[in-house]
C-alpha cells in the first residue's frame, strides 16, 4: 500500500478501466496482469477506478458476490458488479452469456480458430463500456476518463465520438500493435456508426474494419507500455500498416513501462513455490532447481544451467529460433524447460525435440499460472526473445526472481534489461544478457556469455542480486498515468517527457501490413 505522500491532489479523477482481460478472473497473457495490478496502484494513489471486463463464464464464477444493475437497458445483456478478488478494486462485468459464456478460450474456440463472430462480441462489450461511460445506468457514478486497452476495446472511443453527447475523456492503450481487430467491411453495418466512419479517415483499413485503428484515430491520447516501443510503432517495420496514422498523433502518444505486481511476483512470499528465497538468502533457489528438475523428469545435473522459456510458441517470440538453438545448448551441458501454447507447428517440433533429449529438455504445452512461478523460481536463465516486444513482463518477473534474461535488445526489453556483457568486464554492470539479431548465431552467442558468467558462483551471484534488486513496481508508472489524465482534464502537462519525436523526424513511407499482422485475436 502507498503512504499518503504519494496520493494525488484534489479530489480524485474518476477511471472506466476496460479491459478484455483481468488477472485472476481472466487471462490469457500479460494485458490480464496490467488490467489488475494498474487499476489497483492507481487506487492506492487517490483515483476513483472502476475496473470494465466480458462476463465470461470462468470469470462470473471467480468473481465470486455479484449485484446486478437494474434499470440498465442494453440489448445484449445486463451489468453486474462486484470487486476483484485481490485488491478489492470494483468491477463491471458485461453479462452477455450468447456472447461470453462458451467452452473454449476468450477469443478461440477449443480448435484455437477466432470465434467468428468476435466483432460482434466485442463492438457489444464496447457499446456496454461507452453506456456507462456515458452515464447511461444507474450506478451513481460517471467516469472523467475512459482507459481502453487493445483492440478488443478499440470501438468505445468511436462510439463516444459519435454519441452527440458530453463525454469523458478517452485514453487508449497499445499493447500490442500486431493485434488489431480486423474485420471485413460487412461487419460496419452491425456497429451503427454513420456512413462516414467507414472511410480511410475513419475506421476502413485495406477494405476492413479496424478495431484498433478506430481507437488511434478517435481516442484522445494514446499510450503504449515502454518509451522503445512508442517510437518503433511509429515506423514501417513496427507499425503493422498503422505507422502513418500513428505519425500523425505522435503528439499524443506516450510510452510508459509497465509495472510488476510483486504481490503476487516475489519469491520471498511466493506460495507456488516449494521453497521461498531472497536476494539476500539464495539458498532456497537452488531448492526450487532441484524440485523443477524432478518435476519435469530432468536428470539432476551438476554445474549444468537451467533455462526456462515461458513463452507463447509463436513467431513473434522466436520459437523458432529457439527450436533451432536447443539442440546447440543441449550439447553444451544446458538444460531447458519449456512452457506455452502457440503454433501447433512449433507445439510438435518442441514436443520432438523433448522425446529425443529426455534428460535435458522439459515441454509442457498450455500455460498454468503455478507452473510458470515454479518455472521461473527454479530456472537460472530465462529466455525471453521477441521479434518485436511492446514491453515484457516476463523478462521483469524473470529478473525479480534472480533466472537472468537472455533476450533481445529490442521495444521494452531495451528499457528494462541492461547487458552485462562478459564475465571479464565491468560486472558491476548490468542485469541479464541481450542481443541484437533475430538469429540463431546471436542467441546462442547471449547464451554462451550467461552460461561463463554462471560458472563464476561469485560473479553469478552478484548479477542475481542485482537483477532481483530492480524495482518494476507499479508505483511510478501509475503516477505517469495520473498525471497524463490531469493534463487531458485541463491540469498541468505530465512532468515526464516520454512522447516520441516529433513527426517530420521520421521518413514518410507507405504503410503496409506487417507479417506479424494478427486480425483478429
């Protein structure tokens, strides 16, 4: 909790936080951690935050005493409210159970194929959002500022623009701009938008419907989660097809790093764990190490390096890169463990390289919240790679816990992970090991260079500390957050200065979609 030295002046700013994922009622990546650490820093500084989620089955039944809110007409469903389990913070749940409560996962059904009606799932939870944003229920509450985050909430901010109505202020979130909500033209007709929203001006993106793109062109500033990746979006080769339009309202745009919540990240009180242990007491690591070995069926080698990939198996985050290195590491004495969901391609390939290196290599497919703490506490290098990386909690929750990153120097990882070169080097310096290309050569080269430093214990030990010394925590990035609300209700401008360079510093080229492009999910 912050003391009161922290707190905002005057009287407190109302926030609709809308998310289409909050930890622990839904989550399927790291924008679930943000929609619930956030809302909750940002209420332990004085801010009014209700926090806006789908009513998913699994989210209903975690949420645990709902009140509905009568009196609310909306035509696909009702709002229920409630707080979340941890923090207290309340919530508004969308309950809309023709669109929310299905088997399978929030945006695929159980085959991992988009549910092909998500345009109109997520236009209805935006209407729902912009109902109450507008003041439209009877919860005896209005919002100042409307936080959306990520495509799936891309639509409010359209849908207040063209309320013809007094409405609050709206701030958009990227979290990841590959995602993007695209839709074919056909989907336009069920949003009830007038006919000029539908144009390149608007929310038209190469003869679709951007969900995304209607949030950067109607929302009144824009944020993204770290400073590196607010200035790569704004170029052809990070801006899947949007760096034009981004351009255009770098004005607006701010990167702020996300934060850790080391409530629930911090090996000292993590109860997964089989073992706690400290920056300043070690000894319980190696606990964790053996235990994970156990688990997963490795052999319980000696002076071998442990690597964890927690990762989704996608192209974005390098598996097959990391495909191609295993073998390499395996040979050299490392072992690694592997979790996460992605590509079925990638998901067999890891499932192979396992069977043929038993002893070394771990693969658990899915993800489970306890698996990935046990991983991360018993794993002395995590790897965390990315083509293009927004920000990278894993590399944070990775460094709290004393499993060095080996990553590459790329979006936020280049604001939270500092190189520490060779073991022969100044190694007073540094937090984890990062390289440059998106190649095999350099991530086993970042590997070789962790694995030297692990074999100095003494060495090795002063990194560990020094990784699990970085503070993440959400304190200050909640603050940024506040003052940029201040400043879009008519207060002082935001003490920091973290908007990108101004358009003209960045060629004007065509905009095209990027492969990473992903449309809809």
């Amino acid at each position: 909790m912050m003391d009161d030295r922290h707190r905002i002046a005057g009287s407190a700013p109302r926030i609709l936080f809308v998310s289409s994922e909050v930890f622990p009622l839904a989550k399927t990546g790291g924008l679930a951690d943000v929609s619930s650490a956030l809302p909750a820093a940002l209420s332990c500084l004085g801010a009014d935050v209700r926090v806006m989620l789908p009513g998913y089955s699994q989210a209903l039944d975690l949420a645990g005493c709902l009140d509905v809110v009568s009196g609310c007409e909306l035509p696909d469903g009702r709002l229920l409210m409630g707080r979340l389990p941890d923090s207290g913070v309340p919530i508004i749940l969308f309950d809309a159970p023709a669109l929310f409560a299905r088997e399978g996962g929030i945006y695929q059904d159980s085959d991992r194929k988009d549910w092909p009606d998500n345009d109109h799932r997520f236009a209805a939870f935006c209407r729902a959002a912009a109902f109450v944003a507008l003041g439209r229920t009877t919860l005896g509450w209005r919002p100042q500022i409307v936080h959306a985050n990520d495509w799936h909430t891309g639509m409010i901010s359209a849908f207040l623009h063209f309320s013809g109505q007094i409405r609050p202020k709206t701030v958009f979130t990227i979290h990841n701009l590959a995602f993007q909500g695209n839709f074919p033209l056909t989907a336009f007709s069920n949003l009830g938008l007038p006919s000029e929203a539908l144009s390149p001006e608007g929310i038209e993106f190469y003869n679709q419907i951007s969900f995304i793109k209607a949030a950067i062109r109607y929302s009144d500033r824009l944020t993204t989660v770290s400073p590196t990746y607010a200035r790569e979006i704004l170029t052809p080769e990070h801006g899947c097809g949007l760096d034009g339009l981004l351009r255009a309202r770098a004005a607006d745009l701010t990167g702020i790093l996300n934060g850790v919540d080391y409530d629930v990240w911090d090996p000292a009180n993590d109860t997964e764990l089989p073992c706690p242990y400290s920056h300043d007491d070690l000894a319980g690591k190696d606990d964790c190490k053996a235990s994970l070995r156990h688990e997963m069926g490795l052999s319980q080698a000696v002076g071998a390096p442990l690597i964890g990939y927690v990762n989704r198996l996608t192209h974005q985050k390098m598996a097959d890169v990391v495909l191609d290195v295993v073998p390499r590491i395996v040979a050299n004495g490392a072992q690694i463990v592997v979790h996460g969901k992605g590509d079925r391609a990638f998901e067999e390939r890891f499932e192979s390289v396992a069977r043929a290196h038993p002893d070394n290599v771990a693969v658990r497919l899915g993800y489970t919240e306890a698996l990935a703490h046990r991983i991360v506490g018993g794993c002395d290098l995590s790897l965390t790679p990315a083509r293009f990386e927004p920000c990278g909690l894993t590399t944070m929750y990775a460094m709290r816990y004393g499993a060095l990153p080996v990553t590459r120097a790329v979006g936020g990882l280049v604001d939270t992970v500092e190189d520490a070169g060779t073991v022969n080097a100044d190694d007073d310096l540094g937090s984890g090991f990062a390289f440059a290309r998106a190649t095999v050569d350099d991530m086993e080269d970042s590997l070789i260079r962790a694995s030297s430093w692990y074999h100095d214990s003494d060495a090795w030990k002063r990194l560990q500390r020094r990784a699990m010394l970085r503070d993440f925590g959400w304190k200050r990035s909640a603050q940024r957050y506040l003052e940029l609300y201040a400043a879009l209700l008519g207060g002082a401008p935001p003490r920091f200065d973290e908007r990108p360079p101004a358009r003209d510093e960045y060629p004007i080229a065509p905009s095209v979609p990027c492969d990473a492009l992903q449309m809809g999910g």
